[in-house]
C-alpha cells in the first residue's frame, strides 16, 4: 500500500506542477495578447505613431512655405507698383506743362509745329497710359465730392445751378489702377 500512496503522491505532484505550468503559460499568453492590444505599444505601432508625427510636421513647413511665397510674391508686386508710382508721378508735371503748350501751340496757329508736338504728347501721353495712369474726368458742374476732389478756393456760383457744384477744374487729377495718385484740384461755387 505505500506503493500506492506514493504513486498516488507522485501523480498528484505531477498534476501540481502540471496545473502550474498551465497556469504560467496562460499568465504569459494573456500578457502577450494584452501587449498586442495597446497596453504596451509594439515597434510597429511606434513606428506608425512616428511617422504621423513626421508627416504632420512635413505638412505645416509645406503650409508655412506656401504662405510665404505668396507673402513675397505679394510684396514683390506691390513694390514694382509703388516704384511705378513713384516714377508716374514725377512724371506728371511734365504731361501737365504739355497740355499747357499744346494750348499755347494752338494759338500760335503753326500747324507744322502742333503736328510735332501732338505727335510727342501722345507718345507720352500713351506710355503713360499704359502704365496704369489714368485720368479722372472731372468737369465743370458735377458734385463736390470732398472724397475724390481737392477744393483750392471757393467762390461765388456764376449760377444757381452751380451752387456746391464745381465751377473750374485747375489741375488735372489722376489714378494709377485704382489709387488716386493726384486729386484734381478745383474751385466750388457756394
């Protein structure tokens, strides 16, 4: 009979151990599957999550780079248009003492004279137009507008009609695209 309570001793051993190990084994399965479904992150998820990282770093240095080429381009065009002012305004007095020749011209009756000269007016005249410089047309008798005019004087209205009215244009104003680079200066009636 102890034969048999040691068989009997043994085998309930080997089922201890066995029961152990099983235990074990399930403990370590159970760590890697938890391991796997984030509660440690595997090299490949890293590697995922770096990546993310990377890729939205990429995309706001592309963004940013975006905005600063248009921020030039922007600042290279409005310098070209501020330098073209400059140089469109300077030249202003000089179409305005071609108009006054041009009149003196006329009253001088030389034809020959007036053909020359009309024939430089224009050209000037035209390459100035055709960088952006545009006249305002304003006449005797449209509304004073304090905005868009520059009043010298004020005088008596010859008529009614002209009353807050202009009455005469001295000095031709002008627009380079849609900035008024020289208000007309005129006389209102009151």
């Amino acid at each position: 009979m102890n034969k048999h309570k040691d068989t009997n001793n043994s085998e309930n051993n080997n089922e201890s151990i066995k029961d152990q190990i099983e235990e074990l084994i399930d403990e370590a399965i159970e760590e890697v599957e938890e391991a796997e479904e984030g509660g440690q992150p595997s090299e490949n998820d890293r590697l995922k999550a770096d990546l993310e990282k990377e890729k939205d770093k990429f995309l706001r240095l592309f963004a940013e780079f975006e905005n600063f080429k248009r921020r030039t381009s922007k600042e290279r065009i409005e310098l070209f248009r501020t330098a073209n002012q400059e140089v469109v305004s300077a030249m202003l007095p000089v179409l305005d003492d071609f108009d006054r020749a041009l009149l003196e011209i006329k009253k001088a009756k030389d034809k020959n004279l007036l053909k020359g000269v009309e024939l430089i007016y224009n050209k000037f005249n035209e390459t100035l137009l055709n960088k952006g410089l545009e006249p305002m047309n304003v006449k005797q008798g449209d509304v004073f507008d304090a905005d868009m005019h520059e009043a010298i004087t004020q005088i008596p209205a010859p008529s009614d009609k002209l009353k807050g009215k202009i009455v005469d244009v001295v000095e031709r104003g002008y627009k380079l695209g849609e900035k008024i680079i020289r208000y007309p200066k005129v006389v209102t009636g009151k």
